[in-house]
C-alpha cells in the first residue's frame, strides 16, 4: 500500500507542475486501488496513472461496466434459465474472464516455485488450513468486528470457540483462492476507488475541512522524516481524530454500497408492524439511513463533526452501515480503513486540492447500479 501511495504522490507531483494542474478524479483514485490491489492481492506490479494501456489496468477499468438488461435478467431468470443462456455474472464478460486467467496462473506459479515467497492474499490463502471440526463448532458472533474495535495497526483480537486436538485439516482448493482473489477485487477495488473520489470532491469544495484536516494530519505526522517508517504507520493507523471524522463522514454521505441483503433466519420474525416468515429476503437501504435527519441532523452537509470523539454519544447504534454491520460485515473493512488512512494522510500533507470551472456543486451517481458511482468530475492539484 506505501508503495502504491508513492506512486500517487509522484503522478500529483507531475500534475501540480502541469498546465493545467487538473486531474479526473474517478480516473485517479481507480488506479491508485488498481496499484493496490495488484499488489496486495494477484502479486502484480502496476503504475496505473502513468501506465493506463497495461492489460490489468484495462481490463480493472472495464470491470464493472455491467449491462443493465443482463443484469435484469440474472436477477429474474431462474438458474436452469440463466445456465442455458450462459448468464453466470453480473459482470462484464471479458475483464472477469481475465482475472480469472491471472489469478490461475499466480496459483500455478506458487505452487511450481517459480514465484519467490510473497506476503499477499494469494498465499495467505494458499497457506490456510483449518480443521474440519472447527468450522462445524465456530461461534461466528464472536467473531463479528466493527470500525470501533480495531486495535492501533488497524487490525482487531477476534476470539473463537476453536476446539484443540482436532484432526481433519482443511485446505482452500484452486479455485476457492481465485474465487476469493476475484471477491478482493471486486470488493476493494470500485468501492474505495469511490470513497476516495467522493472524500477528495467534499475537500475541494469546504477549503475550511481542508485545512483543518491538513493542520491536524501535519501536526501529528510532521516528527517523521520517513513515512515508510513504522512509526509513521503507527501514527496514522490508531487514528488521527480529525482523519477519522472526515473519513466516516465520506462513508455516511456516500456509502460504497446503496443496499445490502440479508436472509431472516427465524420464523415469524417481527420487525415493527411486520411479520417476516424464515427465508425472507431484506433488502436494507443504506442511502435511507445515513440521510435520515433523525439520525443525522442536515444530512445532506458534510459535517466531519459528527464523528468526532465528543460527540460520539450522539449517534444511533446501527444507523451507520457503510461496511453493513454483524457477523457477516465486509470481509476488507480493515483492509479499506488501512488504504484510505495510508493515502489521505499522506497526500493532503503535500498536495492542495481546489475546485475548477467544470466541477459539479453536487455530485451525479451511474444509474442502475447498487454501487455510489459518481460521473467523472475534474479537481484541481496544487503543491503545498
């Protein structure tokens, strides 16, 4: 991740000392994830800003160009139906068949030894081992972690009731690891391409926020000379209060996800005047909640203040969903606080971001998509 926020710094450098200094802020903060997630996730060295035409970066930009119809149907059609038709994702065909391809050849390579020892996803799922037993007994709601339990690095103590003396070892097949790389894309990738687009438009359009984030950011950041020190990343990872707060604030005004899916798993369940029968399916509306003005006085304004510690006794438990909430809440929360912390700190400490004639006062969203996908929209970039 340091070194993909390097790579940005560098490409906001040349931009700065451009005429014009304007960037496409989607277009940025996408390949800077692309950087990410090659890295960290299918052991791919990419320059996405200065190397748009590589085939990962190509084919990550073409991802989620989903058609609406297909959609529709995968959705309506029953399975024999979609099966027949060759309808099996809801995303477009040929970037999906691409990271297929990469993620089974990184697999090979692992396991022929011709790729050195790397500390990715890749091989953290290559090495995962589990006993059969421990799956069948494990309390998953001990294992439920939320943004305000994770420790200082970023990570958080997850406790378990794992039996010892087990004997029936369990490891991911082939194609579970590239099922799982694919899911880190696509869970990764446009989500916090996104926060970062919608965090860097609410910077350039409150110049106040701006710099009171940059005052506070600098004047915890400014002893090191080294920001690939673990100091430095200790720093930044157990919290900065005002990095915090305006983080949370992107995430409540523009959650990655619109709605999320969950099953009723009790008979008769009551949720208020309702009764839901076992197998329902909820559909819980993000966007419903974070705007709603009894939990969120003035929801439409950006107001980083909410979040800050003295005011935490204002918020309603279970109206902030960015990540959902429960034992099955996004499996890369940690993994996205940990990229969004790495690069905001470090580039509002070195970069001015302004609006342009063209910037939008409001942003406009894709439609027909459950993901916050603003319409490109251009910033302009100053050295401090």
């Amino acid at each position: 991740m340091r070194l993909s926020v390097d790579k940005l710094n560098k490409f906001f450098d040349k931009i700065a000392a451009s005429t014009p200094n304007v960037i496409d802020a989607k277009n940025t903060f996408a390949a800077f994830t692309t950087d990410v997630i090659a890295s960290t996730s299918f052991a791919t060295e990419t320059n996405a800003n200065e190397d748009p035409n590589n085939p990962f970066v190509a084919n990550g930009k073409e991802f989620f160009n989903t058609n609406v119809f297909k959609s529709l149907l995968i959705i309506l059609l029953p399975k024999f139906m979609r099966d027949l038709l060759g309808l099996d994702s809801f995303f477009a065909d040929k970037p999906f068949k691409f990271f297929i391809e990469v993620a089974k050849h990184i697999v090979e390579q692992r396991k022929s030894g011709a790729m050195g020892p790397r500390n990715d996803l890749v091989q953290l799922l290559m090495d995962a081992r589990v006993d059969q037993k421990d799956i069948e007994e494990m309390n998953y709601e001990k294992m439920t972690v939320d943004e305000n339990e994770l420790n200082n690095n970023g990570t958080a103590e997850v406790t378990s009731n794992k039996k010892e003396n087990s004997s029936t070892k369990k490891r991911l097949d082939d194609s579970e690891i590239i099922a799982n790389c694919i899911f880190f894309f696509v869970a990764g990738y446009e989500t916090t391409a996104s926060t970062l687009t919608h965090f860097m438009f609410e910077l350039a359009q409150n110049q106040d926020i701006q710099e009171r984030l940059y005052q506070e950011v600098e004047g915890a950041l400014s002893q090191f000379d080294n920001e690939h020190s673990e100091e430095y990343f200790e720093v930044v990872m157990s919290g900065i209060p005002y990095l915090e707060a305006t983080i949370k604030e992107t995430l409540r005004k523009y959650p990655p996800l619109s709605v999320v899916g969950r099953v009723c798993e009790a008979d008769n369940y009551k949720l208020g005047p309702a009764t839901l029968p076992k197998g329902a399916l909820i559909n819980v509306m993000i966007n419903a909640i974070h705007l709603n003005p009894e939990y969120y006085p003035s929801p439409h304004q950006f107001n980083p203040d909410r979040f800050m510690p003295e005011n935490k006794h204002q918020l309603v438990p279970y109206t902030y969903l960015p990540f959902s909430i429960g034992p099955r809440n996004c499996i890369a929360m940690r993994f996205a606080y940990q990229e969004l912390r790495l690069c905001i700190a470090s580039i509002v400490r070195k970069f001015k971001f302004e609006v342009t004639p063209d910037t939008p006062k409001e942003l406009k969203f894709k439609s027909a998509s459950v993901l916050m996908m603003a319409e490109p929209f251009s910033i302009r970039v100053t050295k401090r």
